[in-house]
C-alpha cells in the first residue's frame, strides 16, 4: 500500500462545539492518511466524533461547532484553507460522501433521474444527453433492478436498499478518488448490507478508488477495512491494519468492544462481558485517560496523566493510545 | 395444560392505495402460527416488511387481525384491559417511547394506574422496586428522559414494562439502536429477568448474531408466512430453509474476508414483496426453485426439531 499516492491527509484535526458557553471537544488531534485504492475503516460508539471527523475532512462543520486547528490536505491541497467556493470544486466530484440514513438524505420532492443529473449537471461540461447516458450507466453499476423505471420514481417509492444505491451512484457519478461512506449500511437488512459491501468494494477495486467506512459495527468493518481506526470519547484510541486487531487488541477498550459482539457469545455461554460504566458525558473532562473509569485495567498513572498515542516496536504499523497496552510483553516491563 | 401463548392462523392485511381511486389488499401475515410457552424467549427474525413488527401489534392488541385466534392460557385474547396487564411491548427507540415531557416516575406510575388498583404508595414502592431490578437508582425518578443515555432510557423502557408483573414482554428491535456495549447490558438484564421472573419474551430483531445468544426458539418470517421455526440449535446450526440459510450467510463475521462478486444479476431482496399468486413466496430469490414451487404453497412440515415450510428438505 505505500506505493500508492497518498490521496488524503488528515493532520492534527481539533473540532469544538461550543454549548452555552462551555466549549466541548469533539474531536482531538486525530490523524489519519489514505491512499488510493485503500480502505481505512473508522470505529467508534455514539458520540466518539467519528461522524464529526468526516464532516471535518468534507468541510461541513456549522455553528456551533467550530474548526479549532488541524489540516485536511486533499492531492497536497489544504482544503480548509480554500474558499467554500474553492472547495465545492472538490465536493462531489473528487471526494463524495455517503450518509446513513438514504431516505432522509435524498430530495422527496425530484425524481431519482433528476437528482442524480444534478451532480453531473454542477461538476461536469456533458451535454444533456451525455448525462442522460450516464445516469442510466450509473443505475446498472449500481446492480439496480429496473433502471428505466426507478429513474422515473421518487425516493418514498423505493426500499431502503434501493435508496441507498442512488446514494452510491449519486455518490460515485464523477468517479471520484475518494469516497466518504458513513454508516452506510446500519439501516439496512443483513442481505442488502451484503449487497452494498461488496459493490462498495467493487467500485473501489474497479477505480482504485480510497474509502474512509465509518460504522459502529466491528464485524462489518472488519469484512471491508483495509486499516481501522478505533476512537473513543473524540480521540482516536488505536490504529491498526485489520487482521492484527482481530489477533491481539492493543487497547482496552478495544479488546472490550470485540468482547462485546454478540457472535463471540452462544447458547451455551450466554452471559456477555460488557463495559461497565458509560462514556464521559459531554464537556467532562478528565485528568487522564478518558477510558480509565471504565477500564479494567487501569492503574495509578491511568488517572493523572493523558496518554498519547504511541507507536509500538513490536507492531511497526500499529499506534495506540494507552500507558499499559495489551500485550505480554509489554505489560511485564 | 394450554401454552402460555398460542398463536393461531393469524393474517392480517391492510389497505393500499394501487391507483389515484383504486385501494388493493396488502396482506402483511399470513396464517402465522406458533407458541410461546413461559420462561422462554422466541426471537422472530426477518427482513423489513416481512410483518415482524405488524405480527408485534397483533399480539398486544393495538390491532386485530383479519383471521385467526391468539389465546393466552388457552383463553382468547377477548379484553383490552387484561391483554395490558400480562402482554406489555417495548419499542426500538426509547428515545422516541418515552414521553419527553414527563418525569420518569410519571411514566412508570401510569401503567399502574391504568392497570391496577395499587395505593399511591404501593405504586411509589413498585416503581423503585421495578427500577432497582433493571439496574437503575430509585433516586432518579424525578428526571426527564433526556437527561439519561440511551442504554439506560432503554432500560426505563423495560422498567416500564416489567411494572405491571406482565407474564409477556413483546420486543420489537429492543437493542438494535444501541451501541454494542450497551446492548451487551441489555441482553444480560434480559436474561438475568427471564430467569428470575420465569418471563417471556417475544424478541423481534433482525440481527441473527444477537437471537444466538439470548434466545430459545427462532421462528424465520418471509413475506408475511413463517418460513422456519424451532430451537435456534437446530435452525442456526442445521438451517432448513433456503431462506434461512442466506440470511445467515449475510450476517458479517469478525475476521471473515467480503468476497468479491460481482451483483449482477443477482435477484433484488425487495422490501416490497410483489404479489406472488400462488406457490412459495420465496421462490423468485430461491435457488433451489422448481417447478413445483410455483404451483402450491409449501405446508409446513414439521419434525421433532423444527417445521419449515420448503418443498425442497
């Protein structure tokens, strides 16, 4: 993977939201690359600022949240140092973004043909009927049953499933470099998340596409990630390529989280393990590690000082954010 | 002695709008039948518009089905007020179940009131008592939803349920909103009350990975009809129907790598089931499909581990 170019980089990125006058942190110098052809997955439970930090790369934080310091650094370009007229030039053709909830993401009010059109029309010098040609094109790439038809419907006339693939063909219609998918399939039935996986992963192979795949869900990500990026109260937590995760978790709320899965569990040992406590409540701030009140492990030093995210000898690609990680060897010294 | 729950040849369809004047029929069950005995929990499984959620309201009475009976103790489910007291559901999103503008003791008292004849001080006694056994403070009674997390709103929900002693908790996606620690929370509480209170539970969800570990029967819903039922052994580890099979195959695993195939051609899982005439609902998504399968319907044949409804076992 480090042959290939870099397409994104993400550098240091602060974001705040101020409420009644306390600023709050999202999201903490969080750092993240991708390169093309890759996917990087992003984990994280609800208010982890997973869905802040794609929001943040796409230039879409709005009062009350505000950008505090960082970088977004598209093909070398600092995006958020372009005028919002400069960037919408990138938005939609060189880095899309797909959202969670397809319906409520899509205009009720147009067609699926116009909506789709829309893109083309705003990123593209095609004729009319260039773009007509196109649509239709993009309908079967996406493997729509029907494209004739549905180009005519509006969104309330189709499922979910089929929502979200004009999500994706609206999505993917300038090929761009880079897409953004966020919770792409959370809604979704388990056979149509099947579905959107392995188009998602088709359309990436076939354009060479970079995907930064943003989910709650470990079991997913870890069908479709290249790299994960676990983050925890605004911070990311760890970082590895996906089949060490799943050997040896280096952080403990990671290993907590993988506990926690369901399929880990049966019949026969029926009684989960789970997290004790619940995560910092907004604005909390804690001296130290934001994970130590509910981590098993934690000890004396967990409490007073704030661990940075470190790199680990043994695991040259892997970092993670804790003064006693997960593994023998370096728990004994 | 009558299961606790019996379920029998229920359908139920509703009205549709299929031209500018013109309404249609839109059967969303299908002669559903199945039983719920007491201390166990049948998970119902299905995608969306398979009729999960409309077989959910069927049993607690918020509607009545077309045909078919539903007897609780071998006694059909004739009074409203008596279905509430041993029949109670919990939904989705707590978010949106409890009421925003009440206090949580408001919440918990109103199904006493309505359900029983409790003095206001037993009702205050029931309330922590029904709050302390779903792991919540008896002190926080006096909060507004919003103040708590979603983990716990979901727990006031089942607080909320359990108030009344209900010999039947329905639950419709109780944990697919949460966040997989915190579902890890609620399928333990769910459990340690199945024991405790020897309580049952109807438990609907679309996730397979969360029926294995809390449920004891699994019945597999397509279009309205049972396609599937027994223990969840049987049908998780040896699936019988087509259907079942796919869906398990669909359920992601950790450490499994997606396979690249390509979605052409590949039948469309509609949520919109089209109107199929005759024969086996599954068959334009079935691979076993055969002749015979679009002549008659498939009647449910049942073995000592569990009945399926395939021409093709």
């Amino acid at each position: 993977m480090c042959d290939l170019p870099v397409l994104l980089e993400v550098d240091d990125l602060n974001v705040d939201f101020e409420l009644r006058g306390v600023s709050v942190q999202a999201v903490q110098s969080v750092s993240l690359k991708v390169s093309a052809g890759e996917t990087v997955g992003i984990v994280g439970e609800s208010g982890s600022g997973k869905s802040v930090t794609s929001l943040a790369i796409m230039g879409l934080i709005k009062e009350p949240g505000i950008l505090r310091s960082g970088s977004v650094r598209i093909f070398g370009e600092d995006m958020l140092k372009l005028s919002s007229r400069q960037r919408r030039k990138y938005l939609g053709r060189d880095i899309s973004m797909i959202f969670q909830e397809p319906t409520e993401s899509l205009n009720p009010v147009f067609t699926i043909a116009r909506q789709i059109d829309e893109v083309l029309k705003s990123h593209s010098s095609m004729s009319r009927r260039q773009r007509k040609d196109r649509v239709l094109e993009l309908m079967k790439i996406v493997g729509m049953p029907e494209p004739e038809k549905t180009l005519r419907s509006w969104p309330h006339q189709l499922s979910g499933g089929m929502n979200q693939r004009v999500m994706i063909a609206m999505a993917i219609a300038c090929n761009p470099l880079l897409l953004i998918a966020d919770e792409p399939t959370t809604a979704l039935d388990v056979t149509v998340q099947e579905q959107i996986l392995h188009l998602l992963r088709r359309l990436q192979q076939e354009n060479n596409m970079g995907m930064i795949f943003i989910t709650h869900d470990l079991s997913v990500v870890s069908t479709i990630a290249d790299k994960i990026i676990v983050m925890y109260a605004g911070q990311v937590v760890e970082v590895c390529d996906t089949d060490d995760l799943f050997l040896q978790a280096l952080h403990p709320y990671t290993e907590a989280l993988l506990k926690s899965l369901p399929e880990n569990y049966s019949a026969i040992n029926r009684r989960m393990e789970n997290i004790k406590g619940t995560p910092p409540a907004v604005g909390e701030r804690l001296p130290g590690c934001s994970f130590q009140p509910r981590c098993n492990y934690a000890r004396e030093l967990c409490s007073q000082q704030k661990p940075v995210l470190n790199a680990i000898d043994k695991y040259s690609s892997r970092r993670v954010r804790c003064f006693y990680p997960l593994d023998n060897d370096s728990r004994n010294t | 002695m009558p299961a606790l729950l019996s379920v029998r040849k229920i359908s139920k369809s509703y009205k549709e709008n299929t031209g500018v004047f013109a309404t249609g029929k839109k059967i969303v069950l299908d002669k559903v039948s199945f039983e719920l005995e007491s201390a166990q929990i049948l998970a119902v499984v299905g995608e969306s518009g398979s009729g999960k959620s409309t077989l959910a309201r069927q049993i607690v009475m918020l509607e009545h089905p077309d045909s078919g009976e539903i007897l609780l103790h071998g006694e059909s489910l004739q009074s409203e007020a008596r279905v509430h007291q041993k029949i109670r559901m919990i939904f989705q999103n707590p978010a949106a179940s409890l009421n925003p503008h009440k206090r949580i003791y408001q919440q918990l008292e109103e199904p006493l009131i309505n359900n029983t004849a409790l003095s206001q001080s037993e009702r205050s006694s029931r309330i922590k008592q029904s709050l302390e056994r779903v792991g919540m403070g008896a002190d926080q009674v006096s909060r507004y939803p919003h103040m708590f997390s979603g983990g716990q709103r979901q727990r006031i929900a089942i607080a909320r349920a359990l108030i009344v002693n209900p010999e039947i908790i329905v639950a419709d996606e109780a944990v697919s909103a949460l966040d997989v620690s915190v579902q890890a929370q609620v399928l333990n509480l769910i459990l340690d009350l199945k024991d405790e209170m020897r309580m049952s539970w109807l438990f609907i969800t679309h996730d397979i990975s969360v029926v294995n570990v809390i449920a004891d029967r699994v019945m597999v819903l397509y279009a309205g009809k049972v396609m599937e039922i027994g223990s969840v052994k049987d049908v998780l580890e040896n699936p019988l129907h087509p259907y079942t099979r796919k869906l398990l195959q669909c359920v992601p695993k950790v450490g499994t790598q997606l396979k690249i195939i390509s979605t052409e051609g590949m039948p469309y899982p509609s949520a919109v089931f089209p109107s199929m005439g005759s024969g086996c609902v599954y068959r334009n998504r079935c691979p076993l499909v055969d002749k015979i399968c679009g002549e008659t319907e498939p009647p449910m044949i049942s073995s000592a581990r569990q009945s399926v409804a395939c021409f093709k076992v």
